[in-house]
C-alpha cells in the first residue's frame, strides 16, 4: 500500500514538473544538458522532467529604457540629451529567439550594450556639428542613430522601434549667450522693420505732398488761365463799347472828350462801390480830372502811333 501512495505522489510530482505555463507575450528557450531544445510558445506546454530546464523566458514585448548623456559638438559645446529608447524582440522565429537567447550572458549585459552603443552614435554624430546646429537636427539625429542600429540589433534578435529625443540642452552659460544672440538678432530685426516702415511713411508723405502741389499748380495754372482769358474778354468788350461809343460821337459831331470823362466817372464810382472802406486818394478838381485826360488822351495817341 505504501508503495502505491509512493508512486502516486511520485506520479503527481513528474506531472507537475512536466507542466509549464508560458504567459502571453513571452517564449520559454528550453535546453536539454545546457544545449538548446526548442522554444515553448504561450499556453500549456510539457517537457521532460530532470531532463529538459527551462534557460531564459524571453518578452516578445515592446520594452522601453530612459537615456540621460551627454556629447560634445564640433566647436566643444556640451550637449545635454535625454531620450527614450523602445525596442522589441525582432520576431518569434526560432533563429532569433536563440540570439536573443543566447548572444548576451543576461538581459543586463544586453541594456548595458545597447545604451552605450545609442550613445556612441550619438555622440559621433554631434561631433561633426556645431552647437548652432544641433537644434535643427532632432529628427537627423533619430534617423543617423536608426541607420547604423538597424543591422547590429538584427543580429542580436531585436529592433529599434522609435527613438524620441526627449530633451536637447546646452549649459547654463551657452544657453545664456544662445539668449543674448537671439534677443540681439530681435532687436535688430525690430530695428529694421522699424526703420522701413519709417522710410515707407516718409515716401509716401512725400508722394502725397508732390501730388499735393502738384494738384494745386495744375489748378492755379487753369485759374490763371481763366483769368487771364477773363481780362482779354473784359478788354476786348470794352474795346468795343469805346469803338463803338466813338462811333457814335463822331456821327453826332461830339467832342471825343466826353467819352473819357464818361470813363473818369464810372471809375470814381467803381472805387467808391467797390473800395470796401479802403481810402484812395484821388485829384478830384478841375485841374486835376483835365492832368488825368490828357495822360489818358496821350496813352491813347501813342497805341494809334
């Protein structure tokens, strides 16, 4: 009876040690005396007791690690980066799971080789560039460190899924001379939007002063114009209002005379209606209108000659 309850609890430890659970998202390398077997997928899976071990359980998983180093640009700035590295097992294939397996003693010694090698990489890149470079160059950056990545994570069963450049600072006293050219280049930039709009505002001021009197000659010229064809009118029809008034006094055997006395009259009278208050002195005795016809009888004997 004792032998019976004997194999039966030896029975229910084999089968206990023969079971194994893979959970999802991960692989089990199984190794028989140190060399690899086979691979167990997720689920219910059985191996042999004492005989078959279990080597590694491997994530096939995205898995994500933090990076805080620094690097040196062409002209001996120090750069500050911090990223975020994501990764994965490249595939469930047997070849890579033995790689990812079997390539590094443990998962630490493959995040140690892994970050060092991101960090060379980067580093060799911003030391061919200059610190005004570095900046503009995020996404070069993250492409550079894909390109040479890509085959040595292949060979050791991973991928480089995304790199993020999180954070790119320079030191305290870069940083602050990097301020002090940007607020001068501001300030000089300010300065000559400023000087053009002043020098557009003086243009066109003086644009709109040139029309200005340009506008105002034109119409003094037609107003002088107007005039001056005004006056010809008004001598031309006085010149016909004499002819015609000496016309008629010769007809009637009149002295010529009596027209300029007319005109000495009516021109009293212009003066005093339209003198606006004004004081104009004129000779008005007998003496005085006879000096003023004859001067007005000379000028007129002289256009005759």
């Amino acid at each position: 009876m004792s032998f019976v309850i004997f194999f039966v609890i030896l029975a229910v430890v084999i089968l206990y040690l023969s079971i194994v659970i893979v959970n999802q998202g991960t692989v089990a390398v199984i190794t028989v005396f140190g060399k690899y077997q086979r691979v167990m997928t997720p689920g219910l899976n059985f191996k042999i007791p004492f005989i078959e071990f279990i080597f590694r359980r491997i994530s096939i998983q995205n898995r994500s690690i933090e990076l805080d180093f620094q690097a040196i640009t062409s002209d001996q700035a120090n750069v500050n980066f911090k990223a975020m590295l994501v990764y994965s097992v490249l595939s469930q294939e047997e070849v890579v799971i033995k790689n990812v397996a079997f390539k590094f003693m443990d998962e630490r010694s493959f995040l140690q080789a892994l970050i060092r090698t991101v960090e060379g990489t980067i580093r060799a890149f911003v030391a061919t560039k200059k610190q005004a470079e570095v900046l503009g160059l995020r996404g070069e950056i993250v492409l550079h460190v894909k390109d040479e990545l890509d085959n040595t994570l292949e060979e050791w069963g991973y991928h480089l899924i995304d790199l993020q450049l999180n954070d790119i600072a320079f030191d305290e006293s870069i940083m602050r001379s990097m301020a002090q050219v940007v607020a001068s280049n501001n300030l000089k930039a300010a300065a000559e939007n400023e000087g053009q709009a002043l020098l557009i505002t003086k243009t066109k001021a003086a644009e709109a002063e040139g029309n200005a009197i340009r506008i105002s000659a034109e119409a003094e010229k037609v107003a002088s114009q107007l005039r001056g064809q005004g006056v010809a009118l008004f001598r031309e029809e006085v010149a016909k209002g004499m002819a015609e008034s000496a016309k008629v006094m010769s007809e009637a055997n009149l002295d010529a005379s009596l027209i300029l006395f007319s005109m000495w009259t009516e021109a009293v009278k212009h003066f005093a209606e339209q003198g606006e208050g004004n004081v104009i002195f004129l000779d008005g005795s007998t003496e005085g209108m006879e000096k003023t016809m004859k001067q007005i009888m000379a000028v007129q004997e002289l256009k005759r000659t």
